[in-house]
C-alpha cells in the first residue's frame, strides 16, 4: 500500500513570461476553456510558444480565481519515460503526499477533491507512441483528463494526444507581435532590414528571440545585424548561453517516432526544406518512387510538427527549412531526381488548344519552386547574399529547361522573374541562350515591360542570324515588330514584319506566316491603314484550316473588332468580339476573354453607355488570371471611365491602385498613363 505524506502541498508553477506579445485572443480562448474544465492539447513545432502560452494562462486572473493555489505545472522531459515515475510526478507536483503511486486509483481521491488545472508540459516525451511505457502512460493521461475536477493542459510537438482533448495548433506570432518581442530585447529602433529579416523567420518565436538576444549581445547595429544574418542565416541562432535553433530542433528527431521511420526521413525532410512552397502532396508517388513508405513517413512528419499540410502541399516553417536544407543541393540524389521530374514536365511544347497545353496549368502552383530550382542549378557558387554568384553555363539541359520554364509561365502565369541577369550573363556562344532570351523578353512584354523586352529581342535576334536558324530569325522578327508596336514604333515594326513574312513564304511555313500576318494587321490598325488592316486580319484568318489553330482565329477577330469599331461599324465589330470570345469560352483562355470583354467595354464607352462600359471591365477583371499587368490594364481602363463620368474619387482609387501594379511590374508605359490621368484629376 502506497505510503501517505501528509506535509506535501505540491508545486507552485513556474512564474510566467514577463514580456508576452500577440497571443492575446488565443490565451481569451484557452482561458474559457479551462474555466470549463475542457481538457486542452496545445500543438505545434519546437519555439513555437507552446510553454510561454500555457505558463501565461496558469497565471490569468481569472485561472486564478478559479483554481487558486491549485495551479500545477509539470515538465514531461525530467523524469525517466515510464508510468511509475509519472505517477510519481503527478502525486508531488499536486501535493497529494503519496509516495510511488502504483497507478491512477492510488490518487482519485486526493485527485477528486478540489478543482485543478495541471500543465503537461512537453507531453511527446511521455506521450510519444513508439516510446517505451507508451500504451501505459497514454492510457493514464486520459484517465486523468476525464477526471470531471480537473483541466488538464497538455503542450506536445506530437499530435497524438487522448481524444478528448481541444486541440489548438499554435501558430507563428502576427507582424506586430513579432516585432514587439524582437525590439524589446534588441534595443534599437525599427528598421526595414532587421523587419524583413523576421519575415524570413516566419515570425517563428524562438527564432526572434535568438536573434534578438545575439544581435544585442554582440551589440550589432542594424547593417551588421543584416549582415551576420545573410552570412550565417539560422546558424547564428546560438547565444552564448548556449540557447540554440539546432538543439530546439534535435530534440524531434531524437524521438522514437521519427527514429521508427529510418534514414530516409531525413532526406525527405531536406526535400521539403529545399522548396520554398515545399512539395505538392499529389507529387509524392511521382518525386519518390523507391520509397514505400513514403505518405507513412510523411504524414507521420506533420504528427511531429516538422511540417505542416497548406493548401495540398506539404510545408515547413522558415527557420527549420533553412536548418533542415542540403549544404549543397547539387549532390543529393533526390534533388537531382525531381529536377529530372520537373524538366520531363516543362518538355511539353506548349501552345493554346494543342495537346498538353491545359495539363501544364500545374506550374501557377508549383511555380516558385521551380523558379528556385533553376537559381540553384545554374548557379557554381550560391553563398548567401552573393549577387555576383558565378553561373553554370556548361549545363545545357538546365538552361533548356530553363527556357521551357519561362515559356509556361508565359502562357499560364505571367510575372517577373529572377533569373534574367543570369540568362543575361551567360555567354553568347551558348546553345540555349537565344531562345532564353527569347521566352524572357515574351514574359516581359506580357507584363507591359516593353522596352526590355525589345532589348531581349534584339540581342536574340543578332545572336539568331548569325547561327543562320531562319525560323528562329523569323519567330523573333514577328515578336519584335509586335515589341515596335508596343512602343508606338509602327514603321520599324512594319519592316520588322515584312522581312518575317518573306522567311514564313520562303519556309513554307503557314502556321508563322499567319501569326506574323496578325502582328502586321495590328501594326496597320494602329496606324490607322485600316483597310490594309482589314485585308491582312482577313487573310490570316482563311489562310488557317476549317479545324485549324483556334487560338490565333480568336485573336485575329479581336482585331478585326477594333478595325470595325474604329470604322464605327458596331454591329460588324460586335460579331467579331463575340466571335472571339466565343472561340475563348470554348477553351477558357483568360486572357483572351480578358481582352474580348475588354474591347467591348471600349465600343460601348464609345457609345456613352457607362454602364455596359463598366459591367463588361469588371468581366474582364475576373479573367485577369494570375497576371496582375492585365488587371492593372482593366483598372486603368475603368479609372479613365469614371474619370468621364465626373466620378473622381472613384477614379483616382482605381488610378493608384493600377499604378501601384504597373509599377510593381515595371510596366512604364501604363504607369505614365495613370500619372497623366491623376494629374488631370487633381487639376479638376
């Protein structure tokens, strides 16, 4: 029989966090939970707050009020991982004066006589499935959880817990949050380096706190705090107390689960870190075919909070991605691997309503992941914070790939990139380097960034002629005269055309001559020749087949649209754009039905009716799919009709809002637009 102690009073809890930012209505929720003896598990990775946030709720008020002295808090990591010595905790941290309690029974009585809240803190260690004692232990915390007195609290990084817990998974601090509790231990006035320095920790609280605690340590200002940190990264996370990241994070992989799991899960892990987005759970059969095991393995990575599911991917938050990464990407094999997997994906030769086409729209949500693979392999050295890494350039099939990769973003989602000083650095002998040039100068003029894109075209285009490939020379001719056009050059966009049409007849090349023949008609169009215009629109469109390439059909009568409306010939233009816009709805090309809707918004503005004006650019809005310069073309559209409608402040929101966007994508041209219609609305 277990011996009485009867001088025992238990533990008084650990004082709580004396500075505590952010986490205000989380503690709100979890203190109404206590108040009604909900068994509450707090989750989430190491340095996430789990102790803080339980520590602060043990010294709530109102906890107070509502369980007095009968606050308990018990550190699951400093006793030997077994029943007995659980019990043994237990029965001295909530006074109960019984010595080595032989199970839960010994307690109920002294357990059931008052209310309590108790704290398991850093639960995994007893709680852990693959532990020794596991069932045993496990068993015991539920029990102790349905006591009807008692608010059991368990903090845990694993999520298998008793069922009749709350669970809440504890996030990373807000902006604000996190900057508080950085800038209350490093002593300095905000700045935008150190700020976007949190950013890139996720907010994650341990991390701010290290950061914090080695910058003011070694008394570092602002630059050399952005410094150390571009050179070191996580690994200057140590203080000189001998707090670390690395020994927060050690602790997960040295718990049975994970160790069940074998070598191959920390190689996944360094998978996941490697991608910014981490990896789309649709791939996992695809990137790992050689591991079985891999959605045990996977699922069992979120069960410990070293990743998370978002949105159909698996994640990992910044500062365990950056702890967790390959030193050097190039030598592991599973890199390597899904490199070849993404490259066999980007081979599809993309263009509108042929095969292959609507299967590559995977990129708008793999993007970013790509884009970071090609910076890591066509880069020699990638040091932190080096700008002038030096480029591979002997790698051929990388910068291939490369170009196929811009080309999918061209048709699927358009936006800046970062490799275009690399793609610029290259040599010019290189095989891949005009075609590279090629794709980036199209993604720069689908985002209104015309000017460059004409200079990425011209060297393309010397690099072409002098190989003598006459079907590159007139692919880049056609783009460039459409590039003239852009930029209000007519008459050199016209030679430019004229000398592609030549090449197209010469080659035999219908499928070019046509797409050259519609670059000619809007060149004409803008010149206002409409009748040759209308000519060249026309044959273009019967020199394609009865079943032939819808796509450049569709754009050709949008052209012929505008020769009409210009020619005030409304029904005849009318056709035309819904002929064109029936061809898109057909496929759901966005941003020909952008385009449509957009022209017929400018007819019926022609016409003085606003309001079909302004429906039909909001239409074209929501067909502004992931490209952000079209949304900005339909804003400055619609700003330049509320303008005509005396509707200023409306028009002046619509004016800023598309020149924050045409500014963000350096689109020169349409930012100068909405400057010069803000300069008229403020003149009114």
């Amino acid at each position: 029989m277990a011996h009485i102690v009867s001088s025992m009073l238990g533990e008084s809890p650990p004082p709580a966090p004396r500075d505590f930012f952010g986490r205000g209505e989380l503690i709100e929720k979890i203190v109404g939970l206590a108040e009604n003896l909900t068994p509450i598990t707090l989750i989430g990775t190491g340095g996430i707050g789990k102790t803080s946030i339980a520590l602060t709720v043990l010294h709530d008020n109102r906890i107070k009020q509502r369980f007095g002295d009968n606050r308990r808090f018990i550190r699951c990591d400093q006793f030997p991982v077994s029943r007995v010595h659980f019990l043994r905790r237990l029965s001295e941290v909530t006074g109960a004066g019984i010595e080595d309690p032989k199970d839960l029974n010994h307690l109920r009585v002294f357990l059931s006589s008052k209310e309590m809240i108790i704290v398991l803190d850093n639960a995994e260690s007893i709680l852990d499935p693959q532990g020794m004692s596991a069932q045993e232990i496990y068993a015991t915390v539920e029990e102790l959880g349905r006591f009807g007195n008692i608010c059991l609290c368990i903090t845990s990084r694993i999520s298998t817990v008793p069922p009749d817990c709350k669970i809440l998974n504890i996030p990373t601090l807000s902006t604000e949050a996190a900057r508080d509790a950085f800038y209350r231990v490093y002593e300095h006035e905000q700045s935008n380096p150190v700020n976007k320095i949190l950013e890139q920790l996720d907010f994650h609280p341990l991390s701010i706190t290290l950061l914090a605690t080695v910058a003011q340590h070694n008394k570092w200002d602002a630059s050399r705090l952005a410094r150390e940190w571009e050179e070191g990264r996580t690994g200057a996370l140590h203080t000189q107390h001998s707090e670390s990241l690395g020994k927060t994070i050690e602790l997960s992989l040295v718990s049975p689960t994970f160790r069940e799991l074998g070598p191959d899960a920390r190689w996944l892990l360094g998978v996941v870190a490697f991608f910014p987005q981490g990896i789309n759970e649709s791939n996992l059969e695809w990137f790992f075919p050689t591991t079985s095991n891999r959605t045990t393995i996977f699922n069992k990575l979120c069960v410990l909070s070293l990743t998370y599911r978002s949105d159909g991917f698996i994640m990992m938050l910044a500062p365990l991605r950056d702890y967790f990464c390959p030193k050097d990407p190039k030598s592991s094999q599973l890199l390597c691997a899904i490199k070849e997997c993404y490259f066999t994906r980007l081979s599809v030769d993309l263009y509108p309503g042929r095969p292959g086409f609507e299967e590559a729209r995977w990129i708008t949500s793999e993007d970013v992941n790509v884009e970071h693979l090609f910076d890591v392999f066509t880069t020699v050295d990638a040091n932190p914070g080096d700008i002038f890494t030096t480029i591979d350039a002997n790698s051929g099939d990388v910068w291939d790939a490369c170009a196929k990769f811009m080309r999918h973003l061209y048709w699927h989602k358009r936006r800046p990139i970062t490799l275009g000083p690399k793609i610029n650095r290259l040599p010019d002998g290189h095989c891949s380097k005009p075609e590279c040039l090629l794709e980036l100068s199209q993604l720069f003029g689908s985002i209104g960034n015309y000017a460059e894109s004409k200079r990425l075209l011209s060297h393309a285009l010397r690099l072409q002629r002098k190989r003598g490939d006459d079907c590159k020379v007139a692919r880049t001719l056609s783009y460039l005269a459409d590039t003239h056009r852009r930029l209000g050059l007519d008459e050199e966009g016209m030679q430019l055309a004229e000398e592609a049409l030549e090449i197209y007849k010469r080659l035999s090349d219908t499928s070019g001559h046509v797409q050259c023949l519609y670059y000619l008609a809007w060149l004409l169009y803008d010149s206002e020749q409409l009748d040759d215009a209308e000519e060249t629109a026309s044959h273009a469109i019967n020199l394609l087949p009865e079943k032939g390439d819808q796509f450049l059909a569709c754009k050709c009568h949008r052209v012929l649209g505008n020769i009409y409306r210009s020619r005030g010939d409304r029904e005849k233009a009318i056709n035309h754009y819904e002929t064109a816009l029936g061809i898109a709805s057909s496929f759901n090309w966005h941003d020909q039905l952008f385009w449509g809707h957009y022209s017929l918004a400018r007819l019926f503005a022609d016409e003085g009716r606003s309001d079909d004006a302004l429906a039909h650019t909001e239409h074209a809005k929501s067909h502004a799919v992931n490209n952000p310069y079209l949304l900005g073309r339909a804003m400055k559209q619609q700003a330049w009709f509320w303008y005509a409608l005396q509707r200023l402040e409306e028009a002046r929101s619509e004016a800023l809002r598309a020149s924050d966007v045409f500014e963000r994508v350096g689109a020169t041209q349409d930012l100068e637009d909405c400057k010069e219609l803000l300069r008229e609305i403020g003149n009114e």
